[in-house]
C-alpha cells in the first residue's frame, strides 16, 4: 500500500510508491521505457494512457474522452505516487510518523504532435496550458484529503523525464510540501521585518539595477536568483504581486505562456539539448491573497550533476554567478542569432 | 574571486567557485577531463597534481612529497571551491548576506592503481582510508576559519564523479552545513523527548527486529533508514555512541573500513555499475563529546534521478521500502553468490 513517512531529523516526507513497481528495479523499467519507441502520449495512441480527466481542443473549449481531437490531454498517471483513497492524517508508529498517500498524479500531454519542449509548443497550446494549469489547480482543490498541488515538468532523461513527449504533472498532496512551507515562513519573516513582500523587493531591485535580470515583459521578470543552486537557474514572476497563480487573469496567463517559452528559448539557444525541470511555488489552497507570498515558476537547469558534497552538506557549488548567466541571457535575447 | 551566498528563503549556503571556470560551461570541460586517458591520479603521474599536503605509505609511516613510493595521496583541489584566505565572517549586502569562500578543498586519493569503488582497495588501502579520514579532520581542525569538515566520495558518473579512479574529497567550511545543523537541532530536540540519541535508539531497535538491518560486526550496523529518500540508502554507524568520528580507536578505523568494502559490496553484488556517493556526518569541531549526536556514514545509491517533483516539494518518491531493501541485502550477505 503506498504510504508516506516522514524523516524524523529533517521532517522531510518521502513517498513510498510500491504501486510504481514490484519488484525492487524500478530505476531500470524507467530505462526500458525511455527506449520504447511507442509514445503513449502521441494522437492516436490514447488508449495507452488511462482514460482522460479533461481534454482540451483549442477552439471547443474542454471535454472528457479518450477520442483524438484534442490540443491537451489531462489523465491520469499510470503509475501514480498518490491516490485518491485513503486517510490524509498522520499517525504514530514508535518514533515514526507516516500517513497514506493520498493525493493525485496527473499527467498533462502538451500538445498530439511528439516535441521534447515547452518552446516547441505552438503559442496556442502553450497559452492553453497555462489555462490548464490553472484548472486542474481549482479542480484539486476540491478533492478531500489534498492540501496542495504542485506543477512541474521535465525535459530530457538528465531531468528525469521518462518519456519524451512534452508534458507537465501536477501532484496533489495531504500537506504542503516542505520547500514551500519553508518559502512561506521565511516570506513571513522578511515581510514583518522589511514591510515589503521579500519577491516584491526582488523584482524592484532587479528592474532597477538589471543585475540579475535576464529577460521581461509588461507583466512578467526573469531572474537569475541571488544565491542560484545551479548555472542559469531562473525565476519567472509576475511583476504586480500577487500570491496565487490560479487567481490570473485570461490575459495575463497568455502573456506568461508567451514568457515562458521566450525565456526557455533563452536558455536552450545558449546550451545544446539543454535539460530542465521547472515547477511551480503557489500559495497554498486554503488562503485568502498573502501579502508576503508571490507565486513563481523555477526553472532548474540539469548542466551540473550533484554529487556527494551537495547532498551531505546541503549547499551547493555554483561555477557561474548568477549575474554572469543573466548578461549571457539578456545578450542572446536583444541579438537573436 | 571565490565566495559563498546565503539564500535568503532557505538559509542554504551556494559557493561560487569561479575559481574552477573562467567560462561559463564548467559542465563542459568536466565531461571532456572525464574522458581524458591520462589520469593525473595513477602512480606516476603525481606531477599533474598540485603538490601532496600529505603521502602515507602503507608501512612506514606519512612523509609530504611528490615521488611515487605512496600507498594513499592527499592533495589539494586543483580546481577548489574554497581556499585558505580571506574573512570567515558573514557580511550584509542589502537584504543578502555573503562571506568569502574561506576553506579548504583537498583530495584523497586512495590507491596507486586505477580503479574505480571501494570495494576495489585491498583491506591495506581501505584502513589506511578510514585513518587519513580522521587525520585530515583532526589537520583541518587548526586551520583559521574552518569550523567543519566533510568527507565525501562520489562513484560513477551519475553520483558526479569527474575522475574515474577511486578518490575522496574533504572539504573544510567557514560555517557547520546546513545538513549537518539540522541533524544536531533534530538530535538535541529529540534526546530532551526521549532521554536517549535517536541513532542509538534507531540501531537498537533495528538490532531487536531487524527489519531494515543490512549488514552488522562486532562494532558496526549497516541500517535502510525508515525514511530512506532513494532505493538501498543506507546508514553505516557504530553501534556503541560515539560523537566524533576522530575519536575512533585504531582498532575500530580498521573495522570500520572492513564493514564499508562489505557493505558497498552488498549493494554492488546487487546491482551492476553502481554509482553511489558517501558522506560522513560527524559532530563539529569545537565540541565536547556529545550525548545526542552520532556520528555516521550515509551512502545515497544514485539508480534513480531526481525530477522537477523532487526539487520543487523537497520531497522524494521512493519505489522500494527500506525493508525490501534490507531484506535483498541480508540475503545476499548470507548467501554470498
């Protein structure tokens, strides 16, 4: 029965996803089907995938089917990390605490052609996917047991994708996960202390002295953080503040689909199959608009391996400066090659 | 100039090793010294290291040279993410806050001949490890501005590995890791709850049920951790409390090697091309001999890759219990193939 425990010295939760695979191998069936050269996710091949949750056409607006007129397919994961059943509350065990993995794993298929990236995305289908971000955030709300939704994607194996064909996930989980929990208490902090909303600030000081900032549109900031983990991380946020991206406006999540792709496409005309995970930092369900936390997308370049310094010490080795990453950035944005 | 960058969200230190790159495509030339034939750590390349801080001879002793007459090398980072000058105290910037890369960034190399894990040293070369551990612990002690040293090792590519042939790495820290500060935190909080160290709690039990026990000796468990974050993690510790790795016994140096070549052997007969990395977690230098802090070995296999679910939560997914994982263990232990 797939479970969660949490770490009792970090208070870390790991998921424990035997469903995944029976036998102890699962790293190497990832393998197999990387290789496989049926994607499940093409048109055409929909009765791979389980039935959808919600299918998007470009004009039609949505509907729910395994048929093959569609622009964006939601279903859900064959091998999901969380399901629907079960209790959300933590119990004891000796020392230990663990709870049922309750939750969802979706899989959003981008789009029926077989590309690797979100910037080979027609504008239509990534402004579409933003809208569907947005929608299955509203829908997991409702579902009990669910605290939080969390969006991300992979591209390339490096990333961890097991399959090619672009999509995003979205897992919705019975607390919120420990690294937004830890933003929004540290975003509390500063804003008593600063009076300002820590993001707010960021993006002041970035627009005002263009240190860091690698790209921006009216609405939106590309930044390279101060503290980067890793060469060319980025943050993308909105410039007005506010605290949950479900709450944009039509206009405003074509505009960041439009954003996105222009900074991937930064990123990927500066490194050759260049790998990323980006995900997304959302104010929590249950919350009227924060006024110290400002939802963002990072983005998570795979240029550098961590090894065992990183994972024993917790810090991270940066070769290149963020601010060095953001004038590569800005000068591949205003010289297009 | 080399520095670390306190991010101001999570509290996590980055260093900036500009240092170790002029461009930035540091990722790069990693993958290109990887494939390099010559290897600058087989006998008689010494001369394409910098020059030895230490050579020990498996008989007569250590002396400090650059001959090939050496069993184990310890030698600087020729490409080091911190160095020996410059002010250990944190400076405000703003709102961020920065330090120079104060430290120390040394290689050891562990054997003359070219291979590749552990568990390929001869038992000579694997004690005389574990002593070289303690010795550089003990060295980086009296160095101005180091409060903390970790001893890591990467196997393979996937764990980061940029050099094939078997070496580990210390690496001195102007501040404790944050890793390592929250196992304290943790392990005082729960010593006042429970009147006892956690680990000494956790082998114990571990020894009474054996549920998640891989590998024990006289002085020595190999644990599955109940919240294992990747298939077949394992924890090395001493099963009497002991604080500080430094303060083992020769004797018990020499065990300790033996149990690790067995126990990376357990997980190697399991699975081929193992990548791993290893990291000691001791107490800090300036303390006396603590009652709630144990010090231990982590070994994290790298069969799986972390994803965007990873990164983004902090949360991990794992498809094997530490039970499944001991239990494979244990029966390759008693069975040996």
């Amino acid at each position: 029965m797939p479970h969660l425990r949490k770490d009792p010295l970090s208070d870390r939760w790991v998921i424990y996803a035997e469903g995944r695979e029976q036998r102890p191998n699962e790293f190497e069936r990832v393998e197999r089907r990387r290789a496989d050269a049926q994607c499940p996710f093409c048109v055409g091949n929909e009765e791979n995938t389980p039935p959808a949750i919600a299918v998007y056409r470009a004009v039609a607006g949505t509907s729910a089917s395994n048929g093959d007129d569609w622009t964006v397919r939601v279903v859900p994961n064959k091998y999901p990390a969380l399901l629907a059943s079960g209790c959300a509350d933590p119990t004891q065990s000796g020392i230990y605490v663990l709870c049922d993995a309750v939750g969802a794993h979706e899989v959003i298929v981008e789009t029926p052609r077989h590309v690797a990236s979100l910037t080979q995305l027609t504008p239509q289908e990534a402004r579409l996917l933003m809208r569907v971000y947005s929608d299955r955030i509203r829908a997991l709300q409702t579902q009990p047991g669910v605290q939080y939704a969390l969006v991300f994607k992979n591209v390339g194996p490096e990333a961890g994708a097991s399959l090619e064909h672009s999509h995003s996930q979205i897992v919705g989980t019975p607390m919120v996960p420990s690294e937004v929990q830890r933003e929004l208490v540290a975003c509390r902090r500063l804003y008593r202390q600063h009076k300002q909303c820590f993001f707010c600030y960021v993006i002041q000081d970035e627009l005002d002295h263009r240190l860091r900032l690698a790209a921006e549109s009216d609405r939106f900031a590309a930044i390279c953080p101060y503290a980067s983990r890793t060469p060319f991380e980025l943050w993308v946020l909105p410039r007005q503040h506010q605290s949950h991206f479900e709450r944009q406006s039509p206009d405003q999540l074509e505009e960041l689909a439009d954003f996105l792709q222009h900074t991937i496409g930064l990123l990927e005309s500066q490194h050759t199959q260049f790998a990323y995970n980006y995900f997304l930092h959302t104010a929590p369900f249950d919350t009227a608009p924060l006024r110290h936390y400002h939802w963002h997308i990072e983005i998570f370049p795979r240029l550098t391996t961590t090894a065992g310094f990183e994972w024993g010490a917790g810090c991270f080795i940066n070769p290149v400066p963020p601010e060095q990453a953001a004038a590569v950035l800005r000068s591949n944005g205003t010289h297009p090659t």
